[in-house]
C-alpha cells in the first residue's frame, strides 16, 4: 500500500512538471512568433528632411554645403547602400557616395559642396537624391537594386535690386489659388510696377501690379490669382518696371518657382492587423487606411463587405470623419467567424465613401485579404474487437475521427506490434485525405501474446500533413483492448469442440427432418397409387 502511494504521488508530481514545461513551451513560442513578426518588417530608406541641411539665401553665384540624412525606417537592414544627387542646369552637384550597410531605424549622413549658377532663376529649385540598396522584403528574402527617389526644394535667392519670395510653394493642378509674392529692394526704386507671366500656369484677373516708390530696404507684397495647368515645378516670371534714384528707367525678371500636385484623393490600404481567425470565434480587425493624396477627404465612412462566413459583431460601417492628406485613420471591427468556415484566404471588400473638394460624393471599393486558419485534432478509438485471451487471434476495427477544423491529405494508419500482441496482417494502411469532422475505419489482425487478464494498449501511429500546408505531423496513440481469462473467453466465445458437436447435432437434426419429409411423401404416394387401382378394380366388376 505504501509502494503504491509513493508512486500515485510521484506520478502526480510528474504531470504538474509536465504541465509547468508546456506552459512555457507556450509562451516562448508566443515570443518568438512575436519576435519574428516584429523583424519581418520590410528595409525602408527615406529622405529625412528634418535632419537634411542646406545653406540659406544662397544666390546666383553662391557656393554652400548640403548634408542629406539618408535613414531606414524599416526594421531590416539595408545593404550596399549608394547615394547619388545629380545636377541640374542652375545647380551644380553631380556626387556620389557608396554609405554602405544602414542597420534597422539607423541613418547615415553624406555632405557635398553645391554651386549656384550665376543664371540661375530666382525661386524654387529641386534637386533630385536617388538611393539605390539592397533590401530585405517581408519574407525576409532579400531584394537587390532597389531604387527609391527623393525631391530635395531648394531655394534661390535674387542678387539683383529686387528679392522675391512665394509666401507658399505647393499648388494644385486646376485648382485656383491666390499666390502672394514678399518682396524687398535693395537700393530702392521708384514708380515701381510688377507684371505675372507664365506658361504653366494661367494668371485669373490682371496680372499687373503697381507697387510706386519704394525706398532703400523697403518691402512690398504682391497677390495674384493663379491656375497652374500642369504638375511638377512651375516656373513663374516676373517683371519688374522702375526708375532708379537715378531716373533711369529699368527693369528686372524675376523668377518664382512653385511646387504644383496633383489634388485628388487616393486611398490606400497601408496594413490590415488582426489575430488568429479560427472558425467559431470573434476577432478584432484594425484597417490602417492612409490619404495618400493632396487633397482632404470629407465625411469619410467606410463599409466592410461581409458575407458568410463572416459577421459584423454590431455594425459592419464606421464613420471616420475627414481625412488630411498624408493621414492614416485606424478603422476597427469586431467580427464572427462561422464554424463552418473552411480554412482558407478570403477576400473582403471595402467601400470608402467621402466629399472631395468640390462637394461632390464619391465612392470606391478596395479588397483585403484575411486568413482563417485552424488545426487539425486527430483521435482514435476502438470500433470493433472479436473477443481476446492469452494467444489467441481476432480481428480488430480502429475508427480515425478528425475532430479539427482543418482537412488533412496523405493520412496513413500504422498498428504497431508490442510485446503483448503481434499484427498478422498488414500493420500499415492507407486512408489518403480525411476532411474535418469525417471518420475513417480500418481492420487489423492480431495475435495476442501470453498476457495476464485485463487491459492491453493498441500502439497506432497516424501521419498526415495539413490540407494547406506541407508540414508533417506524426501523432502516437492508443486504444486500449481487453483480454479475458480462458474461463471468460470459454463462456463468451465457444470451443472448436463444442461449435463440431453443435454442428453435428444440427445436421442430424436437419436429417432427421428430411428422413420424416421423404417417409410422408412415399407414404402420400403409395396411398394415393393404392386408391387409384381400388377404384379401377371397383368398377370393373361393377
């Protein structure tokens, strides 16, 4: 009694250890999923405008420096990083840097000496920065010559009597806006007038403006209505008419450039983050949808699709509000999976509707794409069984249920043989694909070995991958058989004796039957023939 306390104790000691490890099988797995989640985050490189420096009022003829901060925002690195800013026309620069490796969220800094041609217009230039780099995508695969291209604004100053400057540089194709222009004269002037011309961009109302005397330092502000008619960087003149303190007549072109977009809307779908979907449970789905236009989006709503096998847990619609350019809102539902959903990808639309700038509603539909997955559960169980004692032989039926959400293919069955019993036929059969909540049986022969009465287990070994997935997975089971004592087997299972002598007695039995059938059927016959001549004889001698 005490051998078998110490080793019901023991016993129970070793489940809560078993239990403690795979509690922190679980979590460590947990981790490192959320590790590799974490650093399959795609290399990114940007122009970091907030740390890029350029010299200030540089003017036709100026030499400065220019230190570009090249940075990656993703959290994998880049590799053979190369820098190239080529000139332009008014600005001279034509360098290239070979950076090297960026490590994730690092940044490299490069710095060149750039000059300004003594023609150069005055106003707004761009200067290209072109990084090519080799990168690493979502998969972690890698992804060589990848090329992104920044626009760097740059600012000319004028050297002249008059400086100009655009109070703000970013229009809109089609999109009339009022340009206002600061000015300063160096010397000062007098009856000073100022004429707007451009090619790309139409000038509403009149284009000229009379300013009059100005004196030495002095500033003046000019406003004009303006169209531009094509995007990219639009150059604008500007004729300035004046008498020096001279009284000669002169005149001065200025030039303005400006930054004119393109003013629209274009949604964009940047991230779709949710958990696990498995069949029969609700899951959190957050849709990072970001205005990748110049323009704002008004009273925007948004409107998922669903339909079976998913369900919108109160309300499958949200308002969101206006949306700036560049603003990325998250959207978030609660959805129910249907239990009878397959485990497959699925594809969702999703309709954005929203006001553009002329009050016009607009709508269009984008698609995300969700997964629901789920796992296969592979049991077993004893069907079927002839009755067993110690070194007979039966035969045994093993039913496989797939209780799991997901399907499996290539399921193979295997009864393995144990010191107990021995498999006299084929321990080995294939089942082939076995779909969720189906079952499969099969029949095995067996010996059982000199064994004591009571419970043996079956040792079945079960292979299969996911229908979706080549992973292997082998599962060990068992079902457990039962062996009766020879008095049992006796009473529950007749003797090969006793099945004879059963036999016999049935086949005298059924002899006995015919013997009694044939007797009544002579004596049937001879009766009738007997009568037959009675008669004849009878009525002759009548």
């Amino acid at each position: 009694m005490k051998t078998r306390k110490l080793y019901k104790e023991f016993k129970e000691l070793i489940l809560v250890l078993m239990g403690f490890v795979l509690i922190c099988m679980v979590n460590v797995a947990a981790d490192v999923a959320t590790t590799q989640a974490t650093t399959l985050t795609p290399t990114n490189l940007i122009l970091d405008y907030d740390s890029t420096y350029i010299d200030s009022n540089l003017r036709p003829g100026d030499s400065g420096v220019l230190q570009v901060v090249i940075k990656n925002t993703g959290l994998q690195p880049a590799e053979d990083v190369r820098v190239y800013i080529p000139g332009t026309a008014d600005v001279s620069v034509n360098k290239r840097w070979d950076v090297g490796r960026i490590e994730p969220l690092g940044s490299k800094a490069v710095s060149t000496t750039i000059s300004i041609s003594k023609n150069a217009y005055i106003g707004l230039h761009t200067l290209q920065i072109r990084i090519t780099y080799d990168g690493y995508d979502a998969e972690g695969d890698r992804e060589n010559d990848q090329l992104t291209v920044w626009e760097l604004p740059l600012r000319v100053y004028g050297a002249a009597n008059f400086q100009i400057e655009a109070e703000k540089a970013i229009f809109y194709k089609g999109v009339t806006d009022k340009l206002v222009l600061k000015g300063t004269t160096k010397d000062g002037a007098r009856d000073v007038s100022a004429s707007l011309s451009s090619s790309c961009a139409s000038i509403i109302g009149s284009a000229k403006s009379y300013i009059g005397d100005l004196g030495k330092g002095g500033d003046f502000k000019l406003e004009y209505l303006i169209q531009p008619n094509q995007p990219g960087i639009c150059s604008l003149s500007l004729l300035m008419e004046y008498s020096d303190v001279s009284g000669n007549a002169m005149t001065e072109t200025l030039s303005v450039g400006i930054d004119v977009q393109r003013y629209d809307v274009d949604f964009k779908i940047i991230d779709v983050v949710y958990k696990s979907l498995t069949p029969g449970n609700t899951t959190e789905l957050t849709i990072k949808l970001s205005n990748m236009g110049s323009a704002v989006a008004d009273d925007v709503s948004v409107t998922l699709d669903l339909t079976d096998p998913f369900t919108a847990i109160k309300s499958s619609e949200r308002y969101i509000g206006d949306i700036k350019s560049h603003e990325t809102k998250d959207i978030e539902f609660k959805i129910l999976v249907d239990a009878t959903a397959d485990i497959k990808a699925y594809e969702i639309p999703l309709s954005i509707e929203y006001f553009d700038s002329s009050g016009t509603k607009r709508e269009i539909t984008k698609d995300i794409g969700i997964q629901v997955t789920g796992k296969p559960e592979i049991k077993v169980t004893l069907e079927e069984a002839d009755f067993f004692t110690s070194g007979s032989k039966g035969k045994v039926t093993i039913n496989v249920i797939n209780k799991g959400f997901a399907d499996v293919k290539f399921l193979n069955l295997k009864l393995l043989s144990t010191e107990q019993y021995d498999v006299l036929s084929s321990s080995e059969t294939y089942i082939g694909n076995l779909d969720s909540d189906d079952t499969d049986s099969e029949e095995f022969e067996i010996q059982i070995k000199q064994v004591p009465p009571g419970r043996i287990p079956l040792k079945i070994e079960v292979s299969y991958k996911e229908k979706n997935s080549n992973v292997d997975h082998v599962d060990s089971m068992d079902v457990w058989l039962n062996v009766l004592s020879k008095e049992e087997y006796a009473q529950k299972k007749p003797t090969n004796g006793m099945v004879s002598l059963l036999i016999t007695a049935i086949g005298a039995l059924i002899g006995i039957i015919i013997l009694i059938l044939v007797i009544w059927f002579v004596y049937k016959l001879l009766t009738s023939l007997t009568g037959y001549l009675d008669r004849r004889l009878f009525k002759r001698r009548g």
